[in-house]
C-alpha cells in the first residue's frame, strides 16, 4: 500500500475540537485513555487465541510498556496486544462507529463546562492524546498477519491522517505521542507513575516501566535497561473486597462509565452456588444523556474467568436498569459465549436473577436508611432514575412488590418523595383504595376539582405528574392489597368514607336534581355519555370524569400530542 493521505470524518474532527479544548485542565486523563486501549487490545488478542492460539505467537504474555525518549520528545505506551490491520487503523482511528455519536455530537452546544461533563460520559479514547501531542504516530501489527503488513499511521490531530504499510516484526501497537512544547512533565517517570497508579492500578495486565537509578556521582537519577511492574496488575473484582479501597472503586467506576461523577453506590460479592461469578455493580448518580434509548445496550461487561468477553451484555441485566455499571465475571459460561447463546443461557439467566436482586437491595437500603444522607441520596437517585425504575413493574413480575415499595410520588400531602407505604400508613379509618390523580404538571393536578372532596376529608391524594404513570397504573393495581383508584376516573365511591348524613344528602340531591340531569343529559347526549350528580365538589359546580376503565382524559391527551 503507498503512503495515503486521508481526511477525518467530520464528526472525529468536532470531537478532534472539543477534546483538545474542553479539556486541558485534565489533559492527564489521556494515558488514561490509552492504557485502557492498550488493555482493551490484549483482551481482545486473548480472546481470538482461544479459537486461534497461533495468534500468541512467542509472546503468549500479554503486558504494556510505557517509555520515553527526551531527546525526541516522545512517550510511546507500547501494547502486545490484537493489533490494527492497515484497514483497521484506517476506520478505527479515522472514524467514530460508536452508536449515539450523532445523538452525542447533538447535545454539545458550546458550554464548555456541561461539554467537559458529556465527553468524559462519552468516553474520549484515542483523540484524547492530542491534548498533549501535536503528533500521533501510530505503528501497528495484527496478530496473525505477516510482518510486512505493518502499518503506520500518523496525524496532527487537525483535518487529516497518512497511513503507509510498514514492516515490523512485533504483533501489537505503539502509540508514540510526540508531546507538545511545555509538556514534559510526561516524560518524569514519577509523574507517569502517579498517572498509571491513580488511574490504572486495576488493569488485569502488568504495566512496565523501564527502573530508575540513583547515580550519586551525577547526584541524579538515571533510567537502567531493566524493566519493572508499576501497576497492580490484578482485575479489581477478583481481588478481595478488603483489599479494594474505596477510591480504587471509585477510580474503576470512573474507568468504566466515563462518569466524571463518583456513583451512588456500589456492590461487589462472589456469588456461589447454581452459578458462580463474580459480580461489581455501581449505580451512577446522574443519568447518561442517552438513558431514553431503550435500544441502548447495558452498561455491564461480561467477563469469563478473567477473560473480557463483550461489553454491553444485556441479556445480564433486565432493560429497566440499563443504567447500572459493572463487571460480571462468571466462572460457568463458555470462552466462545455469543450474544444469541447468552440470551438462551440458564446460568445467564441466574445472574440476571442474582444481579437485579442486589441492585435492588442496594436501592432499599438507600431508600429505607435512617441515615439523612443516604434517604436524600435516594431521592435523588429517584429523580434522576426514577422513570425508567418504573418501566419495571410491567417488565420484571418477580419483584413487582419491591419494586412498588421503591416508587416514590407527590400527593396532596407531600410534593415529593412520598412512598406507597407512607401513603397506606396515613389512610383513613375505613378508606379502602390508595387515590390518585394523572395529570401534567403539579399544578394543574393540585387545581383539579376532582380533588375537592378529598381535601375536605383530609384524604391523601397521589398526583402522578410523569409521562409513564398512565401506563404504571394500567400495571400496578395495587398495593398490599389496595386497589390503585383514579378519582378521575367513574363514580368515585367513597364507601364507608361517607357519613350517614352526606349519603342522604347525595341521595336527595340525586333525586331533585333529577330533571335537570335528564335535559343535560340529552342537550350533551353526543359529547357526554352520562351527566350525574355527585357529592365530590365541594367549591366548583361540574367536572369531567372518565368511565371506569376507559382512557383517562390525561392519557388521551398525551396520545393526541404525540400524534396518536
Ligand atoms: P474505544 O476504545 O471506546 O473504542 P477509542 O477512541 O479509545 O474508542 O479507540 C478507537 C478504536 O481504535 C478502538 O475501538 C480500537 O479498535 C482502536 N484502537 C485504539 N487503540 C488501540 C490499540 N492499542 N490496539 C488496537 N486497537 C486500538
Ligand atoms: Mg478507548
């Protein structure tokens, strides 16, 4: 192949634009970014060698090197790992594939600060080393191609790349930064090692440096030809939990969600028994901006006994909580698993069973905590993620009733944060259903006329506000067996609620009102399928109410604007 010139896709330049400028004040990140590729590399080399183990080569141990040189100012992260084929190089780090991207680029606007925040979500990868190099070089070697279908690939991060076929004997990739003027606190060993320790210390794989030495006639120090681990070179979830601190969680979580944000909370555990894995789950703190995608894939990685298998494995985490991170490392499943294979498994379908029920009881404990802190973290947790916890109760039947507990609303009594429970504990002596009321907006639920009777009796009210709380009651019945009524919705009985004397008075108003509802009956008799007389005004003379088990006016709303 000769020496080509070619142009960036227009996305990668805009990314190109945004990475060098949003985000200089935390250029560090970038051997972040490339350590994790250098890693993400061998894991796939390990992989394909279980079907094609001359893919090893005699290099069989997977490692990272990490020098520079200051003469030429250049730091090169070196990796044994798949390597790019001349095509490869050419799509991979010429062009996004990345689902959403366009989503992505759409939701970047210009504020340099919310822009830092949705990169970092993004993930910033390969471009991120144009922070502080103003070349990348680029040489590469697939695992199972022949020497001379090397490449090198080679660019100043601005409109363009060349890349030209190159001989190298090496399997794997240097990625060598020629850093800009200013930067050369990246080639101080120390530095470079502070980086890698705060940053990359879970890396499964060994992360080598070249050993320095003090030269005491020189009164400096100077780097020797032996190499030396500077990592900890352990997966982190299979080390022990008390060997793990908590910023090293937090640092993980990091690494993995590109959340700038530390996560709400976190579980690690070995599970064993029927299915044996080993599980590291997070919940963030604030949605991803692509969270309404339910086509997104799930933020858990799938790993087989320390082998990296897929990211995104959804078939591990049930589609209502998409938003939780982590690793699942199971010791059962098959090296060569495939995504239709997974959907299938039985002992995928323990996991899903085993993960889902400790991302709830995660969410319990912050939801019934004493601690102030921990049920103002649930909150906001719910605000954040509360819509989508809610797609639940139609989906997962099995926790139906935890789910339901985890739900939180607003109600004539509180403006937020009011829990099923705490409704049924404030019920009235002999008040039967748990009342609510859809409607758009806060407001306009707690102007409703229907609310009339209820205030005067001093009976809680549910105002559901969300878009999906139509379709939430359509599955949620009821709770500890009371039954989930709309006062919008029929006659509204309030049974046993009524004294004597109100149910003669409604009686006696029926009964005189009688000609009157006849005449309004047939004047509305093509827009209203009844007129009656009611004792649940107080202050306003006449509301609109649905049938039983019809479309709440609410709903027929929503369907009309969204063009149903
Ligand atoms: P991501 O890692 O999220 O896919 P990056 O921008 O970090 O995005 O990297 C883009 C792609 O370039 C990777 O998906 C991979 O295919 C390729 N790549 C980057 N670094 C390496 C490497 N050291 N070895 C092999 N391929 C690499
Ligand atoms: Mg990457």
């Amino acid at each position: 192949m000769e020496k080509q010139t070619l142009s960036f896709q227009a996305e990668v330049k805009q990314i190109l634009h945004l990475v060098t400028h949003s985000l200089y004040s935390n250029k560090e990140i970038f051997l972040r970014e490339l350590v994790s590729n250098a890693s993400d590399a061998c894991d796939k080399l390990r992989f394909e060698a279980i079907d094609h183990p001359q893919f090893l080569e005699d290099a069989p141990n997977l490692e990272l090197r990490i020098f520079f040189d200051t003469d030429k100012r250049t730091l090169t992260i070196r990796d044994n790992g798949i390597g790019l084929s001349a095509e490869e190089a050419v799509s991979h780090l010429g062009t996004i594939a990345k689902s959403g991207t366009k989503e992505f680029m759409s939701k970047l606007e210009g504020d340099q600060k919310k822009d830092a925040a949705l990169i970092g979500q993004f993930g910033v990868g390969f471009y991120s080393g144009f922070i502080v190099a103003d070349r990348i070089t680029v040489e590469s070697r697939r695992a199972g191609l022949p020497a001379e279908q090397g490449v090198r690939w080679s660019s100043e991060g601005t409109g363009d790349f060349e890349v030209e076929e190159i001989t190298r004997a090496e399997r794997g990739t240097d990625v060598i930064l020629h850093l800009r003027e200013g930067e050369d606190e990246f080639m101080r060993p120390w530095k470079l090692k502070s980086i890698i320790s705060k940053y990359s210390d879970h890396i499964s794989l060994p992360i080598l440096m070249l050993k320095e030495d003090w030269d005491g006639e020189k009164a400096e120090y100077k780097t020797t030809d032996e190499w030396e681990t500077v990592n900890k070179a352990s997966a982190l979830w299979a080390r022990a939990k008390s060997e793990v601190t908590d910023a090293e969680y937090q640092e993980f979580y990091k690494q993995i969600s590109y959340d700038s944000d530390a996560p709400l909370a976190y579980t690690h555990n070995r599970v064993e028994g029927r299915s044996e894995y080993t599980q590291l789950l997070y919940i963030p703190a604030k949605a991803p901006f692509d969270l309404w995608n339910r086509d997104k894939r799930g933020g858990v990685k799938l790993y087989v006994k320390r082998i990296f298998i897929m990211d995104d494995a959804e078939a591990l985490m049930p589609v209502y909580l998409r938003f939780v991170k982590g690793v699942i490392d199971s010791a059962d499943l098959p090296l060569n698993v495939s995504r239709e294979l997974l959907q299938e498994s039985r002992d995928v379908k323990a996991i899903r069973e085993g993960s889902t029920k400790r991302v709830l009881s995660m969410l319990e404990s912050l939801a019934d905590s004493e601690d102030v802190i921990e049920k103002d973290k649930y909150q906001a947790f719910w605000d954040e993620f509360g819509s989508v916890l809610k797609e639940g109760i139609g989906e997962d039947h099995a926790n139906k009733e935890r789910l339901a507990k985890l739900y939180r609303f607003a109600s004539t009594h509180a403006d937020k944060g009011v829990s099923l429970a705490d409704y049924v504990s404030r019920m009235k002596e002999g008040q039967q259903a748990i009342y609510v009321i859809a409607s758009d907006s806060l407001g306009a639920a707690k102007a409703s006329p229907q609310l009339e009777i209820f205030r005067k009796k001093g009976i809680e009210v549910l105002l559901l506000t969300d878009r999906v709380d139509e379709w939430l009651l359509s599955h949620l019945m009821e709770f500890e067996g009371h039954p989930l009524q709309s006062v919008a919705k029929g006659a509204v009985d309030l049974g046993s609620l009524q004294d004597e004397d109100e149910k003669k008075a409604a009686d006696a108003a029926a009964t005189a009102f009688a000609p009157v509802l006849e005449r309004l009956r047939e004047s509305l008799k093509d827009r209203a399928k009844d007129v009656r007389a009611t004792s649940r005004l107080v202050d306003s003379a006449a509301c609109i109410v649905v049938e039983d088990g019809e479309m709440s006016a609410h709903l027929a709303r929503l369907l009309k604007q969204s063009g149903q």
